[in-house]
C-alpha cells in the first residue's frame, strides 16, 4: 500500500469582483455551471450541494468510457468573498485514489479578483497522477471564468 504527496498552485485573474467569485462557489446553481467536465462526457447520477462550514456536497457520474467516478467534498474554513478551504475525496469504480486538501483564496486585483488555489494530494495505492489533477482544476477555473457574470 502506498501514498504518493502531491502539491501545486494554480492563479487565475478574472474581471469580475471577489464577491462574484466567491458566489460562484456558494450557490448550487452558479457551481453546477463550471464545475463538471466540458461538453457531454459524463451521465450524473447524483449530486448534492451544502456550501458552509461543516457541510458537504458530492458529485457521482458515470462517464462515457464505462466508469463512475465520485467526489466527496467537505468544508472547513470559509471566509465570504476572500477565502474557503475544503478537503475532497475522489473514488474511481468505488476504489478510493486520492484525498485532497484545497484552499481557494481571493484577492482583489484592480477592478477584479485573483483567485489562487493551492492544492496538496495524497494518491493511494498505485493510482498515478501524473498531473491529471492539476491539469483538471485549471480546466475547471477557465470554466469558472468563462461562466461568471458580468
């Protein structure tokens, strides 16, 4: 049995304010918006949705090559518009590979925001990486980007 550590920093500016950001992340609604894959790869079979400290939400799917994948996500520090801190479980086919611990941070910048986000990993048990998370996070912040409101 093994666990392979992982971290890395991903930062985005967008126009909008650290308000509209922080809302993106806040309400179901907003969220459902950039944070799934692009186009038509997965089939959801359940999600559910709690934003605050001690809460949870979860995502589990079914995507076009046959697996399903869940996310489990709990929240532990959230300061409204400026920071939210959560840890994340993620299962392939029911086999755990990963627990995450993320913090979002937003910071204004001009008439905008920068959001950093900083992410440390545990990969278990012979599951490889090999950057697919970080890689997928920076999708999902182009999508978070592509979907705010003006």
């Amino acid at each position: 049995m093994t666990a392979v550590h992982d971290k890395f920093v991903l930062e985005r500016v967008y126009r909008q304010s650290p308000a509209k950001v922080f809302a993106a992340f806040a309400t179901e609604e907003a969220k459902r918006r950039w944070f799934a894959p692009p186009g038509d790869e997965w089939d959801l079979i359940s999600r559910g949705f709690e934003f605050g400290v001690g809460a949870s939400e979860h995502i589990e799917a079914k995507w076009k090559t046959g697996r399903v994948s869940r996310f489990d996500c709990d929240y532990h520090d959230i300061v409204p518009d400026k920071r939210i801190v959560y840890a994340y479980r993620m299962k392939i086919d029911g086999k755990p590979i990963s627990v995450n611990l993320a913090t979002v941070e937003l910071h204004p910048e001009g008439a905008g925001t920068r959001l950093v986000h900083t992410e440390t990993g545990v990969y278990l048990d012979g599951y490889e990486d090999n950057g697919s998370r970080e890689h997928g996070i920076g999708i999902q912040l182009d999508m978070l980007g592509e979907t705010l409101p003006d």
